[in-house]
C-alpha cells in the first residue's frame, strides 16, 4: 500500500509511505486526524478499498434484524440474519433500533457494516474508539476472522486500541514515518549487561504496556518524570511504564541530546520551545510535543541549560 508524501506550507507534513500490507495481517497506523484524511483521501478507489470513517452512521430507524436483512441484500451473501445475529452476538438486540442503542452498542452494529465489504482492503478510523470493554472483546473476534482473507489497516490516535487489534503497528508524526518495535512481554525480558556505561551507545528505550514491551528511539520522546516512584516516558502526548530509573536513563540519553531539568524530570533538549520565568527562582520548559506540555525547571539548572542552548 503506497500513499504519496504530502506538504503543507511547503514543509513536508506526509512522507511517502510504504506499508507492509500482507494476508492475515492487521496493520496499525497511530497519527492524528488531520494526517488519517489525508491517507484516507489516498484510498478512494472503491474497488480496492473500504472505508470506514469514524463519523459513519446506520439507518437509525431500522430495527438491528432488519439492517442485518438490509446489508444482507445488498451485499448478496448466502447467508441468514438468524445466524448472524448469532455470530455478532446481538440476538437480544434483534428487535431494538439501532438510534435506540446505547452509544457502544449503536458503533458496535455501525462497525458491522465492514463484515459485508466485498473490497480485498479494509481501512477503518478508530474502530474501538467508542466501544465499551465487552463489544470490543466481540468486534476483534470479527477482524481476526475477516484477516484471514483481507487486509486489514487501522488509523487510530491511541496506542492502546492498536495493541489489542494489530500485529504491526507505525507511528506518523512531525518525525516521519516509523515502525514500533514491539512484543509480548513474557516473550522478552529486559537483560542489562554488565558493561562499562561509557562505552554503551543505546538504541533503544524499553518501555511496557497493556502487557507488550514497547521500543523507542531516543528521538521519539519528550520527557521522562518519576511520579510516586513511577518511572514514565512520554512520547506524544501519551505515557509509557519503565523499569529503569531516573539516573540510569539520564546516564544512557546523555549522548542523545537529554538533560536532567530536574530531579524527577529529564527533557529532551530537542523539544523546547519556552524557558517559562514565573519567578525570579520558579522557571518551567514548554515543549514542543503532540499534546501541549510544561515541566518544572530547577533554580540550579537554569544556568547549565542555558550553557548547552548556547543562550
């Protein structure tokens, strides 16, 4: 799946992109709305692609049974509506309508409609956006059954909702386009050599969530801070478990361009925008990341940060 780069301002804001795209395979894109478009926007021909948009919506006057009757029809598969009430498991919803459902469950019988797409690909923005815990659980059934013979790409802005539903899964933003190295976490455990840290050129920063050991380049992230003992890497706007502590993973990013602003705080110099004054011995640093964000700046390390800035 190849989609062309895009600018904006003359500035690149889309690089050209490849994606792996392979049978029995769901690939996930995490990047913002305005980026989704524009890959969106790149897939219009209906004879390779389905789209789902987030903003869809279903024949709210229709009953679930009679939708399921409707989408039948139209898509002329052989099959019955007492079996697929089965299957998605919303046979007790078979005479309710579906402007009547609760939000989740009125997405949830939205989503259906993918399950009727004749298309080899299926695209879809931020499937489990809206979807409680339970229709979660049964729409991933149903993609793990429809990439068995499709394509499968999810764009999404949460990394959460891709681990559970992708088995790839890259990131786009103002750095580019990048995969995330990722696996289970019973499959991999974190070894910490006994070498000389000085001769240690790190790679790669290793991070858990939801159960999945999560890798990043040391360009990709914002700022690390210890909250009540917690070690947290922020990477766009979003936080990240670490096994490591603050002084270790100020003595690994010190080569990467990372600097201790604080006792429970390490910043990448990369990122600031604003040395913020609030008093004459109360600064902050305002960073340049995916969500607005401020951390404090000590008295006693304003007078270094200014060295390493060169101000």
């Amino acid at each position: 799946m190849l989609f062309q780069p895009v600018y904006n301002n003359g500035e690149m804001f889309l690089p050209k992109i490849e994606l792996p795209m392979r049978d029995n395979q769901t690939i996930g894109v995490i990047t913002d709305l305005k980026r989704r478009q524009y890959l969106m926007n790149q897939l219009m021909d209906p004879s390779r692609y389905y789209l789902f948009r987030v903003q869809q919506n279903e024949y709210m006057r229709l009953t679930v049974e009679e939708l399921l009757t409707f989408l039948i029809h139209v898509s002329e598969r052989n099959e019955s509506a007492d079996r697929l009430l089965d299957y998605f498991s919303i046979k007790e919803d078979r005479k309710t309508k579906v402007g009547a459902l609760s939000p989740s469950k009125k997405m949830y019988v939205t989503l259906l409609r993918v399950y009727f797409a004749h298309q080899p690909t299926l695209v879809l923005e931020e499937p489990f956006f809206f979807l409680e815990e339970g229709d979660r659980r049964k729409f991933k059934v149903i993609l793990d059954d429809l990439s068995r013979e499709k394509q499968i790409l999810i764009l999404t802005s949460n990394l959460e909702d891709a681990l559970i539903s992708c088995d790839a899964i890259f990131r786009i933003n103002e750095l580019g386009f990048h995969p995330l190295d990722i696996q289970d976490s019973d499959e991999e455990k974190q070894e910490t050599p006994e070498q000389d840290s000085a001769n240690i050129t790190l790679q790669k920063i290793y991070t858990k969530r939801n159960g999945k050991v999560i890798l990043f380049n040391p360009p990709e992230i914002d700022f690390i801070e210890s909250v009540e003992g917690s070690i947290l890497v922020h990477v766009d706007g979003e936080n990240y478990d670490c096994a490591l502590t603050l002084t270790e993973l100020e003595q690994r990013l010190a080569n990467f361009g990372f600097f201790r602003c604080h006792r429970s705080y390490i910043v990448n110099l990369q990122k600031i925008r604003e040395i913020i004054t609030w008093t004459k011995n109360s600064y902050s640093l305002r960073l340049i990341t995916g969500k607005d964000a401020v951390v404090p700046l000590s008295r006693s390390k304003l007078q270094e940060l200014k060295s390493l800035l060169n101000l």
